[in-house]
C-alpha cells in the first residue's frame, strides 16, 4: 500500500478528532462530499519503522481522495470478494485489495508508531458493544422461547396419572423452568454488568484525580469480562432457546435458529476469548501492582456489606464474600505462578481464569439487583411491580445456586500444576 503524509498542519485539519469517528464524520470536508463513513481504519508499518507492533501507525483509509479540484478520486481500492458466513449477514465482511495500481493513499491518525494504542483505544469501546450486541440476540431469544413455552402443551404435571387430564404448557416443567431461568440470568446478569461498565465511562469523562483514576482501571479491568462472557455464554443460551422449541427451534419458522447462527461471531469479533483471557490475567490484575484487582475487590465487598444487612439477601451476600476471597487467593497464586514458572504456564488457562472471573463478577451484579428488589418489596410496590421484585429474587438465586458453583471445578484446574496444554506434543493429536 502507498501511503501518502500529510503534514502536521494539515493533518490536524484534515482528521481533527480522528480517534472520535462520529466527530471526523461531522467535519467540514466529509459533510461537503456527504461522505457518512470511512472504508477503512487501518494499522500499518511505515518506512524505517521498529520491528514489531511498536512500529505500528495508524491511518485512515478512503475509498475516495481529495483530486485537488474540489471532486474525489477513486483511491486504487477493490472488493475482490464478499466472504460467505454462517450467520449475521446483514453485516457483510469483504476482502479489500489495496495499491494494485500504485495510487492508494493513506491518511495519518495521530504520532507515528502509536497505531497500537490508538486501535486499543478504539477497540475497548468496541469490545463492550459487542458483549452488547451478544445480549440482546440472547435477549430476543429468551422472549421467543418464553413465549412458546408458555403456550406448547406437551406432557402433564410429574405424578398426574390420569391420561384424560389436559395437557399443560411445557413452561410448567421443571427443565423447561431450568433452561429458561439460564437464559434469564444470564441475559439480566449480563445487562447489568454492561451498564456497570458504561457507567464508568461515563465517569471517566467527567471525573478528575483519584476518582477518574478508580473507576478507569475498573473499566479497563472489567472490559474483557463485559466482551467475553455474555459472547461465550450468548451461544450456549440461545442454543438452550433452540432447546426450549424442540424440533421447531431448529426449522426456520421460529426465530431462535437464526440468533444461534448470528451470535456465533461474538466470540470472535474484536479480539478472541483466549486474547481477552490473557489481557485479564497477564495485563489486567496486575495493573499498578494489583491495584485494579483490589478495586474490583473492595467494590464487591461494598455490594455485599450493603446485602447483608437485609436478611433476604444476607446468605447470598455470605456466599460472594467467600468467592471473592477465593478469587483473591487464586489470583495471587497464578501471579507467584508466573515467577516460578514462567509466563507460558502463567497463562496457558488464561480463558478459565475469566471465565471464573467473569461468574464472580455477574454474582456481584445478580447480589445488588437482589438487594435492590428486596427493598423494593418492602416499599408496598402494586402487584405487577412485587412480581418483578419476586422475580428478580428468583433468578437471582438461580444463578448463586447453579451458575456461581461452576467456580469451584475451575478453582480446581486453575490451581493444578500440570501443564498438560503447554507440554503436550501436537503430533498427538494425530490418528
């Protein structure tokens, strides 16, 4: 690819608020060549760059140039293909060729060799829209299966042997029950969580100091949890929806089958699971030497000191505090781990770290909206508000007693020194 410097003075009018993309798009030259978006952001090396991703730079990518008399040129850019996917296609990937003919132009974002940061800059918020986006196809997937468990008559109540009795709903069951409180668990947990996380950006632009400090490092600290775990998690709920509709979950006249083949791409958009693991484990809990792990810590100590003061919510409260103190132990042994052994078997289970991480942090989310509806039904709410109230308890409850325990198993893994993924010899995985 060519690519062409524009200098400072002009860079800076050209891509004023470059790393804002909604801002760039308002400026001057695109709103007079009603230009809505750009074709591509790109990370790219420059001549006498370092090796590596240091000596990554940041550019912006036009399908169309400034040709100096006020129109565009074409910017020696092609859609060579239109990749075919399983799912999510109303979102189409392609493959671009660049500088076949020697005339693409490229636009410099911001310093030399600082590509990198900026696109982390970038992807962070990224990360959390896709974690966004997971939730709400699982979301619409849990109200599909709702719907039509509520209505599917299939079986009788457990114990009923009269064959003349009618039929009940399959809601009625109690695995239909089971798979449907995952779901909802998971979908409210996740939403929760999202908020959290967009509510220190939020503050993150308005506070200053030691406060703008916490809660940044509680975001960066949180953002791969807020990518990852609704992503992973969508996939296993909206098959459960699937499940919910029998065979009609796998044909095309109910919906599910489709949002199982779109939420597929979450685990994959804008960084893998085993990316985001290692950037929890051997980036983000041990910022500034562990303190953005002890904020985390002190903040869910908070949640659950409040919790116990109500005593609806005071044994789910007991019960995070146990795992948040065994979160602390595990993390201190994996960090003394990657002195001993190095940072390989440091983080050769980096996705199960945060996917331990991840069930404690949706606990914490699940304990303040506990406390939260529990106070509510002490506030003489109308009916239809104390069955939302009784329904949060219920869910909430469901998650400590079926989600949360699924730590224990990892705690197990986490802790054992066989090295079995990093020794194995991948000759092995031949027949």
């Amino acid at each position: 690819m060519a690519s062409k410097f524009v200098s400072k003075r002009n860079l800076q009018f050209l891509l004023y608020e470059a790393f804002d993309i909604v801002e760039l798009t308002r400026h001057p030259y695109f709103a007079q060549h009603n230009r809505k978006s750009f074709d591509l952001i790109l990370d790219a090396g420059i001549k006498d760059a370092p090796v590596g991703v240091r000596g990554i730079s940041l550019f912006i990518v036009p399908r169309e140039r400034p040709d100096g008399n006020g129109g565009l040129a074409p910017n020696d850019i092609t859609v060579t293909q239109i990749y075919h996917k399983m799912g999510y296609r109303g979102t189409p990937i392609t493959e671009l060729s660049m500088g076949e003919k020697n005339d693409c132009r490229g636009y410099l974002v911001g310093t030399p060799n600082n590509g990198l940061a900026y696109m982390f800059q970038m992807m962070n918020g990224s990360r959390i829209g896709v974690g966004a986006g997971a939730t709400a196809i699982s979301t619409a997937a849990y109200y599909a299966a709702l719907g039509y468990a509520s209505q599917r008559p299939q079986g009788r109540f457990t114990g009923e042997k009269d064959l003349s009795s009618p039929q009940v709903p399959i809601i009625n069951h109690a695995d239909v029950k089971r798979m449907l409180l995952f779901q909802l668990a998971f979908v409210e947990g996740a939403h929760c969580l999202l908020m959290q996380c967009c509510q220190y950006a939020d503050l993150e632009k308005v506070l200053t100091g030691e406060a703008q400090q916490r809660v940044s490092l509680l975001l960066d600290l949180l953002t791969p949890v807020a990518k990852s775990y609704p992503s992973e998690t969508s996939v296993i709920s909206t098959s459960m929806a699937i499940q919910c509709l029998g065979g009609y979950g796998y044909c095309d006249d109910f919906p599910v089958e489709q949002y199982f083949r779109d939420t597929r791409i979450h685990p994959i958009h804008e960084g893998t699971t085993g990316i985001q693991g290692m950037d929890i484990l051997g980036r983000k809990v041990r910022m500034k030497n562990g303190l953005a792990f002890d904020l985390f810590a002190q903040t869910v100590k908070d949640a659950i000191a409040d919790a116990q003061k109500d005593a609806r919510t005071a044994p789910f409260a007991d019960t995070l505090k146990r795992s948040i103190e065994e979160l602390k132990q595990v993390t201190d042994r994996l960090r003394s781990r990657a002195e001993s052994d190095g940072t390989a078997a440091f983080l050769a289970d980096a996705t199960l770290y945060l996917e331990y991480f991840s069930l404690v942090a949706i606990a914490w989310q699940w304990l303040r909206q506990m406390t939260a509806a529990s106070r509510g039904l002490l506030s003489a709410p109308s009916k239809a508000d104390a069955r939302f109230y009784e329904g949060k308890q219920v869910t909430g409850r469901y998650f400590f007693h079926y989600e949360l325990p699924k730590t224990k198993a990892l705690v197990t893994r986490l802790l054992d020194a066989d090295h079995l993924t990093m020794e194995m010899d991948p000759s092995l995985f031949n027949d």
